[in-house]
C-alpha cells in the first residue's frame, strides 16, 4: 500500500518517461512531484492527468517574481487541481501565492534554503546567514505570511518542529536511504530519521526513479517509513 508520506520526484526528461515511471510503480506510490524539467514540455497536463487517475501532486515550480505576477500565477495554477505547490520564501511572494490561491484547497509551501545548499555557497552569494539561520527566519516568516508548510532538509526539520510547533507541513527532499547516493544533495538523512525529526512528506526521487527495480525501491522505502 502507498504510504501518502512519500512523495515520487518525477524528475525526468518527458512526460511519456514519467508516465512510465508512474506506471512500474502502480500502487506504490500515490503522491508525485512535477518540477521545472517537466513544465516546459506538458507538467501541467501531466498534473491534470495524475489528479483525474486519483493521485495526489505537488507542483515544485518555486515561484519567484514580483507579487502581482505570483498572485496571478498561483490564480492560474489552481485549475489543475494540485495538491501542493511552492514559491520562494519572501514574504511579498508568499502573501500573493496565498492571495492568488483563493478558496481553493491547493496548499503552499514555502521553499527556505535549496538542500543543494550549504553555509559556503551561501556565502559566495552574499547571504550573511548561514542555511540554518536562513532557514529559521524564513521558516518564521511563512507561518506569519501564512502559508501552510515549509521545505526544508531533513537536518532543519528537528529544530523547525521544536521551535514552531505542530499545525504545518514539513516537506523534506534531500532524502536518502541507507547507503544511496547522495548526488548534488549537500543536507540528507534517511527516510526514518527525517519523519522523525518532525517532516510530514519525504520527497524522493533518484532513489527510486534510478533504481533497476522503481516499485521495490519505493516499498522498500515505504516499509522504513511505517516503522515510524
């Protein structure tokens, strides 16, 4: 049975690729993620096509642009039914998604530090924060814009938890199991230790997509995560 805490990253080339890919894994997995690579080149139609077959999708297009714009793309991005989307986490930005969101039941996430990120390549681009400073303050500055959760590595979640309370999603990419490779990833933890740390969604891709066998990777996964 998919676990609704696991969420596919369909980080591929075509929509005909991801298709594939959401079809080995059949029961699997019930949540997926469509992200920029996609976009281009059918995401959208792609998302409206998993909502009609009952599953559930996380729009990761990280909008970023001046409020009016983000508004009226959060406005746009609604008619597809998805489930999550995200946007950067400045606060004009965050205040338009949530404004051009309306009444419907998308949820928005708030993007604090890319987990391909670490305190040195914040500081080459200029950031006098650290990523768990940076993190921190965004991470209070979303609940106030009032979005309804937060992505952020498994190694922030704790404290997030800890400092923030209950009541809004965790999101946590950068998810690895035991012994997987870590790619570009520079913040990760295992699937256990991240839902243990306070995330309420594990956003794994490679792992599973890359694996010889996706669906047994993915229950493999799913198995870690019930013992939590």
């Amino acid at each position: 049975m998919a676990d609704p805490r696991l969420i596919t990253a369909l980080d591929l080339p075509t929509t005909e690729a991801a298709d594939a890919l959401v079809a080995a894994l059949g029961g699997a997995c019930s949540f997926y993620k469509i992200g920029l690579q996609l976009l281009p080149v059918g995401g959208m139609e792609l998302a409206q096509d998993l909502k009609a077959r009952g599953k559930r999708v996380f729009l990761d297009f990280k909008l970023h642009d001046i409020p009016a714009t983000v508004e009226k793309a959060t406005r746009s991005i609604t008619g597809a039914g998805a489930d999550l989307l995200t946007v950067h986490a400045e606060p004009p930005v965050m205040r338009a998604a949530v404004e051009g969101r309306g009444g419907s039941d998308l949820k928005i996430l708030a993007v604090t530090v890319l987990t391909a990120y670490d305190d040195a390549m914040l500081e080459e681009m200029g950031y006098r924060y650290g990523a768990r400073e940076l993190v921190l303050r965004r991470v209070e500055q979303a609940l106030e814009a009032g979005v309804d959760g937060v992505v952020a590595s498994p190694q922030e979640a704790g404290e997030i938890r800890s400092r923030f309370g209950g009541g809004f999603l965790i999101v946590t990419p950068g998810v690895r199991p035991e012994g997987a490779d870590r790619g570009d990833q520079k913040r990760t933890a295992t699937p256990a230790e991240a839902l243990r740390a306070g995330a309420t969604h594990l956003v794994i891709g490679r792992p599973i997509s890359g694996a010889k066998d996706p669906k047994a990777a993915a229950e493999a996964i799913v198995a870690e995560m019930a013992e939590v």
